[in-house]
C-alpha cells in the first residue's frame, strides 16, 4: 500500500516542484517508508512508499529505466511475477531487480498498451514515455488501488487520494451535487464521479493514454463469457477450485514481515485463514510469522467470539481479540484529513484490528472481502432480506423470526414508496436538478464486475489500511478466481441455496466443520446507533447544513434518526431501521463543513 501523485502540463510548462512536493505531503500517511520525487520538465512525480514485499525494501521509486526514457510510480504489487518474469527474459527484456515496479516498467516498454491486461494484482501505476511526451496510467481488474485524476485540457493530475488534487491551483473545489444525491440516497451509481466536480476515477480494468495531441480512456479486461468448464463431477470443480484459491491466498502471503489476518468467524474469513495455515503447515510459504485479529462485541448479537475461537483452537493461532468502542471525534477528524466522507462505523472498526497489527510489526493484513461476490452465477446480491432468511434457516429463534419480519417489511413499504419522491428524505428539487431517478435508473446496467457499491468498500478499505500503515489483500478478488468462477456453470456453484458450496467443500479439514456449514453472519448496525447516542453527532440529524444546501428534507431525516433511536433505547440491537441513509447523511454533513467551511 503505496501513495502516488503526478503533475502533467501539457502545453510544456515546467512543473513546479513545490506544487508536487505539497500534493504528495498531503498523503504521505500512504508512506511511512518515505517518499520521493522525479521532476522533468512539464512531467512532476511523487511516490510515497510502504514496504510490504521482500523485494520492496530493495526497490526505489519513482523508477526509471537504464537510458532515462520511461520513468514509473505504482501503488501496487504483482502477483503473476514468476509467470510475467519468464515471459518477459523470453523475449529478451532486461531485468535489473526482482522487484514488481521493474517487472511493471518492462511490461509496458514491450507490450505498451496491452501490458495492464497481462498483470495480475492489485495496482495503480503512471508511466511517462517521454520520447512519445504521453503518460500511460492503468488501474487493477477491480480498482482495488485508488486512481484519482483530474483534466482540463491544459494540466493532467493524478493520485491515490482526491486530497492531493485539491493542493493543485488548477483545481477549484466544488460541489458535485449527482454524486452527493447518490450517497444521501444510497444508491450509488457511478465508478466514475466523485464528491468534486472535475475530479474523476478511473474506472476498474482502464487505462488512460494522455498526451497533448489528446486523452484516451480505454478497456482493457473484462470477463470471458464463452469461457466455459465442464466437469463430470463436482470433486473436479472442487479440486480446480482449490488449486486456484490456494494460489489466490499463497501469493498474498508473500511479505517480508509477520502476516495479519482479519478473522470473523464467518466462512469467508476462516477459509483465508485455514489455507493460510495449510501453506504454513507444508512449508509452501516462508514463515515470517502470522497472526489472527479478531474484533469483538460483548453482550451484542454482533458479537462472534464463540465462531472465530473455533477456528483458533483449531489451528492453535496467535490471536488477538479487539475491542472497537465509539469515538465521535474520529469522524470530523477524518473527513478534515481528507476533505472526503468519512469511514462509516461498521468499516471504522477494522481499524482497531489494522492498528494493532502494525504495532505489532505486521505489514499486510488479509482479509474474507469478496466471498459474497462471486460464488452465485451470475454472483448473488447479499441482501439484508436475503441473510435474515439463511439465519432463520440456520437458526429457528425468535430472533431469526423478527429479523425476517422486520426486513421483509422493509421491502414491502420500499416497493409500495410513492414514486414523487425518488428518495423520501431528499427533496424534490434537489433530486430532480441532480437527475437522481436517471442516475438510479443506472445502476441496472451495471456489468457486475464494475458494481459501484464494491467500488465504493474497495476504496474505502484501501485509505483505511493506508491511514494504519498496512496493506489489505483480498484473496477472493483474485482475478484468476473470479475467471474461474465465471467460467463453472451454475449448478455446481449452488446446492440447497448455498452460494458458497465449492468453497465449503474445497476447505474440509482445513476449517473447522461447525464454522464452514455455517449460514449466518452477524449485523453490525450497533456500531451506528452506538455512534449516533453521543450528543456531538446526534446534533447533525436535528440540524445539517446540507439541509440549508436543499440536499436533504431536515424533518423527516429527524423523523428518522428518532425511530432509529427509539428502537435501540428499547433493546433492538441489530437490523436497525435506516442505518445507510443516516450514515450518508451524517458522512456528506461532515465532508461538507471540512470541505467547504
């Protein structure tokens, strides 16, 4: 988890040092391992470096091949190295070091264009070809590395976080009132927009070709759907699977330092961990040390203590068990850091875990996202209906039998929700000069390897690792498994409405039986209401700028926020009412008072 930043003017100004310094200061949090800066007439880069490899305590960036013609920065790693490495000495590339930028450089130097599609990992990277004066930017399959940009014909910005640009005169902060309605609404829509106007994302599986002749922004992968793999028997799609999720996690592994892992209890998690120890085990990986993290929630239905030690005594793991308390100061501090949303409660509690990992000399952190993705073909939306369905089948209590209501009641009052208001609690003004209904109306296009909400998690799991010194990897968003997944029909995929069937039975043994039958996951919408009782933040649903902005109808956002309240004061301790829309609220409000004072 690295931090990159890049000035381009153009019409050949010089770019100013000091500007590049100042862009990259403000995300130096990227690097704790230092940063540095290549300046070359109109071209400014900066990198900001965490070392999490064992190649990367010898690698130096910003990276510049042998006759000063093409110099590279990327957040990122290679997971394909060996592969790409015997490709590339096959047609003569030169080699200086093993580390994965130098393998980046070359790719790009033999097969330009083509190059990102024949990377496997997660990154961000800007080259600049200065024989052809044009920059190459690329992001990952997924954008699981955060790609900031910014054009206006004359100057070319990018970097790992909106912050840096903002440092930039050229850049002029406003409001982009569409991207504001989707997060309030939270329906968000777009891979593309942020909260700015005039700063954009690069899309997933994109490249950008910028010179001063014009831009390009072009595809570069996409899933093969005539692809297809045909078995006789399920223990064949079992044994592929398992050759590739072993690769998936064994790639992950590669650190120079002790090797974290987020575990739940859930499947998603403890699968990670159980192959991780598989590996370990068999010496498959080198041991720098690993340890479990585990957040815990005494006396709450959230609380998972019960499942994750299972997998602990099982594997007798270092383990750490971690608290996650309230900090109402945290959230303005953050969106001040950032000039951004803020992190919501529920993803704010992993910090703990990645804080206390990186005290510990961790530097990579792995963690279960991405197991409810792709296991269902086409992959199968996790809906809160959904989940309380699978809990009461799993487990028939009262409990089981009020979540179900409860949500199957939510449904039911969203279907039957006049239409005059695309979103109740956003005005009609607003939503209309916003085209909120068009960019809603989106969301059904999505190609589900672009989903704007995965997008959304991804970057914000990225700059909360980042922020903890420690780099998150998701075995599950491999690219390699998820051609795999798309490509097994889905009868293999599913049995008795288990979306994750190959994976259960690709981990027997490895994980303890109780753990991997398991249906349930926990709900944390405790960590908001636990948020929204201290008097600081319950203040802004009683009274929100944004609401003199005409963003949102300050009325029935109170409405809200009492219901929500009145039915934790009475004991509801989970699947509370209006969680998402009063976390946006609350994360526009306090973006919008750090943003725009």
């Amino acid at each position: 988890m690295s931090g990159l930043t890049l000035v381009y003017n153009l019409d050949g100004r010089p770019a100013d040092p000091t500007i590049c310094e100042r862009m990259t200061a403000v995300i130096s949090h990227r690097g704790p391992d230092g940063t540095n800066h290549f300046v070359d007439g109109p071209v400014g880069l900066g990198y900001c470096s965490l070392r999490s490899t064992p190649e990367s305590p010898r690698e130096t960036q910003p990276l510049s091949d042998e006759t000063g013609s093409l110099c590279l920065v990327m957040d990122g790693r290679v997971d394909n190295g060996s592969e790409l490495r015997a490709d590339l000495l096959a047609r003569r590339a030169i080699l200086r070091t093993d580390a994965d930028a130098e393998l980046v450089l070359r790719a790009y130097e033999l097969w330009g264009d083509d190059s990102p599609r024949r990377i496997v990992g997660d990154f961000a990277y800007v080259i600049w070809d200065k024989p052809k004066q044009q920059l190459f930017c690329a992001r990952d399959h997924l954008g699981i590395r955060p790609f900031y940009y910014f054009f206006d014909g004359r100057t070319f910005l990018c970097a790992s976080e909106p912050r840096a640009l903002l440092e930039h005169p050229a850049v002029q902060p406003r409001p982009n009132e569409g991207m504001v309605a989707e997060y309030l609404a939270y329906e968000i829509t777009s891979v593309e927009d942020t909260l700015y106007e005039g700063i954009q994302r690069l899309p997933p599986a994109h490249f950008i070709v910028v010179r001063p002749s014009g831009f390009r922004k072009q595809r570069y992968w996409e899933i093969n759907r005539s692809h297809q793999i045909c078995y006789k028997a399920d223990q064949e799609y079992v044994d592929h699977f398992n050759r590739v999720f072993k690769e998936a996690v064994r790639c992950r592994l590669r650190s120079h330092r002790p090797v974290a892992a987020e575990l739940s209890g859930g499947v998603d998690s403890s699968c990670v961990v159980g192959m991780c120890q598989y590996l370990l085990r068999d010496g498959l990986v080198p041991d720098v040390g690993f340890e479990t993290f585990s957040l815990v929630f005494p006396g709450l239905p959230a609380d998972e203590t019960a499942w994750f030690r299972q997998v602990v005594d099982f594997w007798n793991l270092n383990s750490n068990e971690v608290p996650a308390p309230p900090d109402p100061a945290w959230y303005p501090a953050c969106a001040k850091r950032y000039l951004d949303l803020p992190d919501h409660a529920n993803g704010h509690m992993a910090d703990f875990c990645s804080t206390l990992a990186y005290q510990k000399g961790c530097r990579v952190i792995l963690t279960g996202l991405g197991g409810d993705d792709w296991f269902g073909h086409p992959p199968v939306p996790q809906s809160r209906l959904r989940r309380a369905f699978y809990r009461l089948r799993a487990q028939p209590d009262l409990d089981g039998i009020r979540s179900l209501l409860h949500d199957s009641i939510r449904v039911v009052r969203r279907a039957c929700t006049s239409r005059t208001s695309v979103v109740p609690w956003i005005p009609d003004a607003f939503a209309l000069r916003s085209r909120l209904a068009e960019r809603i109306e989106q969301k059904k296009r999505h190609d589900p390897l672009s989903h704007p909400v995965r997008l959304y998690c991804l970057e914000m799991k990225d700059r909360a690792s980042a922020r903890c010194g420690v780099e998150a990897r998701h075995p599950y968003h491999d690219r390699r498994l998820i051609e795999l997944l798309f490509a097994f029909p889905p009868d293999p995929l599913q049995r008795a409405g288990h979306n994750k069937y190959i994976l259960r039975q690709a981990m027997r043994g490895l994980v303890p039986e109780s753990v991997l039958q398991r249906l349930t996951k926990a709900e944390f919408s405790h960590t908001s209401a636990q948020l929204f009782e201290c008097d600081s933040i319950s203040a802004v649903f009683q009274s929100a700028r944004i609401a003199s902005q005409g963003w949102i109808d300050q009325g029935r956002v109170a409405a809200m926020f009492h219901e929500f309240i009145s039915l934790w004061n009475r004991g509801q301790r989970d699947n509370l009412p209006h969680v998402w829309p009063l976390d946006m609220v609350l994360g526009i409000e306090l973006w919008f008072r750090a943003a725009f004072p």
